[in-house]
C-alpha cells in the first residue's frame, strides 16, 4: 500500500455524507482506503494474483476476536460450478458466478465441538445463543479485515447476505459440519470499469443520526433522516438512478414482514437443523 493519499479528507467527507461533515483533520491512506469504500457487483475475467485468498485470510485473522476463540472459519470458492450454484441460491445474484473469489464466512462452533469430543471434555456453553453471536461477530470482523486489505489493493468487494436466504442448501454444498453457519459471502475480484465507473460512494445517514453522546438520543434520526433524503435524491439524480422511494420509505419497505425477507423469516428452524440450540 502506498504511504501517499490520493484525496483531500473534503473530497472523501463529501463523498461519504454528500455535505460537509467536521472530523479530525487527519488522512492517511489507512483511511482514505475505509472512506472510499463501495460495492463492486462486476468483475473482469482477470484472475487473481497467486495467494491472494491467503493475503486476504491473514489480514482477516489479524482482527480481534472474542476471547481468542476465532470461532469462524472461511470457504474459499472458486469452482465455476459451486459458484454458479451458490448464486442460484443467493437469488441469482450474478456477481457470485462472475467473481473469481467467493469467500463465504463461516461462525464456526464446529471446531470447538469436535476439540470437546477429540478430548472428551465439556463443551456445553455452545448450546447457547451467546456462542452463535460470538461466531457470527468474530466472523463479521475478520471479513471486514479483509474487505479492506482487498480494496487497498484495487480490488473490488461486495457482501452477500442473499446466502443465508438458502442456508441449509448452502450448508450442504459447502460441506458444513453441524454447529457451524454461513453467515454471509463476499465477491472479490478485479473491478470491471466497464460497471464500476458508474459506481461511486454511497453516501451515509449523518453523523448525528448514529453517534450518540454519552446516553442514546431516540429523536437524534428525525432531522437527520430529512437531510439523508435529500442528499440521496440527488444522489440518485446524479447517478441517474431511480429509487423506490426516499430511504426512510425503501428501509422499511425491507423490514415490513416475513413475505420480503427472502427466506430469512425461517432462519431460526434452519439454525435449529444447523445443530444450534440457541438457549
Ligand atoms: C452483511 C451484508 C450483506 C449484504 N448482502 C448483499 C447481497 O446479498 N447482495 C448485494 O448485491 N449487496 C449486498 N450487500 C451490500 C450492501 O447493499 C451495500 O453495502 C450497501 O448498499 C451500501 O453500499 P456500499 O457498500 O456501496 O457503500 C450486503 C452488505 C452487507 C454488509
């Protein structure tokens, strides 16, 4: 990674919030990277360099990770077929057959299981929620680690949260041993310019809608939400997008009922058949 930055902090701020937002006035390109941060849904043929899944799995496992534990693991897929049929059950998401790396994240109570077992000792505590948690945050923590390392690298990212729309069939096309869930998948490859120019930072809700000072504010989001819709409105406008609407009205659009959550309205019987018992 260079040491140089590309951006002024105005330039990235603006960006990120569409108006202007004070933050310290520091940069570096640790930064400049997080800040710059968008999704990637098209990808060229261009492999990947060798080792880069391993590039990418050290700085996931250089995250922290709830008491050392490292209750997650990662499948690295590359399989044009496995691919093909992971994207099927995401909801044909079209990105998963194009990239050359689908990492799916794993929180991964399994290892513990099977140490409890190999040395017979007591392993009751992953029988509860709190474990299923713990996995799927340390999970969630390493992935982002390496989300980062790819983009420093111009490589491209997206999350993929349309897996847990199938989770059982995922879980047997993976190979996943009980007591061990994928949580989300993450498309790495060389952006396609083709796609990617048209793709730009999406701007976030203001600061004052999210950081709350000392205790929670529960009428902190009404103005913010105002201003968030205006400044995605032209955001769209300027993208030429159509929306579904302001944010406000698309958000719980997504959060109406069990008919639009795509399958994860049953997750928990699917968690169950998983081999967690969640107490
Ligand atoms: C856990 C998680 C799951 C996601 N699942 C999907 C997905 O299944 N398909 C997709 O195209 N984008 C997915 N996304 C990407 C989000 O839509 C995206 O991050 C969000 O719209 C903000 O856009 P940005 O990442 O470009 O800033 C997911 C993001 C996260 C964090």
């Amino acid at each position: 990674m260079s040491t140089q930055t590309t951006k002024d902090l105005e330039t990235l701020l603006q960006a990120r919030y569409g108006k202007g937002t004070e933050v310290l006035d520091a940069l570096n390109p640790t930064i400049e990277t997080l800040f710059q941060h968008k999704s990637v849904r098209g990808f060229t043929a261009q492999p990947l360099a060798p080792n880069t899944a391993e590039l990418l799995v050290a700085a996931a496992q250089s995250a922290s990770t709830s008491s050392n534990l490292q209750t997650w693991s990662v499948v690295a897929v590359e399989d044009q077929g496995r691919k093909d049929r992971l994207a099927a059950m995401a909801g044909n998401q079209k990105w998963i057959s194009a990239c050359p790396l689908f990492l799916v994240w794993v929180a991964d109570l399994a290892r513990l299981k099977a140490l409890g077992d190999e040395h017979q000792h007591a392993y009751e505590s992953l029988n509860y929620l709190e474990m299923l948690i713990m996995g799927t945050i340390d999970a969630s923590l390493a992935a982002q680690n390496a989300a980062i390392a790819a983009e420093s690298l111009d490589l491209g990212i997206v999350y993929i949260g349309g897996i847990r729309n199938k989770p059982l069939d995922v879980a047997k096309e993976l190979g996943l041993p009980p007591m061990s869930f994928a949580t989300f998948g993450m498309c790495v490859g060389h952006p396609d310019p083709a796609t990617t120019a048209k793709n730009v930072v999406k701007p976030r809700l203001p600061q004052s809608a999210v950081l709350h000072r000392e205790t929670y504010h529960p009428t902190a989001h009404k103005e913010a939400v105002d201003a968030y819709n205006a400044t995605m409105e032209k955001f769209y406008a300027e993208q030429a997008m159509k929306p579904l609407g302001p944010w406000h009205i698309q958000s719980l659009n997504r959060v109406r009922g069990p008919e639009a959550m795509a399958g994860r309205d049953l997750l928990v019987d699917a968690l169950k058949k998983l081999g967690f018992d969640m107490r």
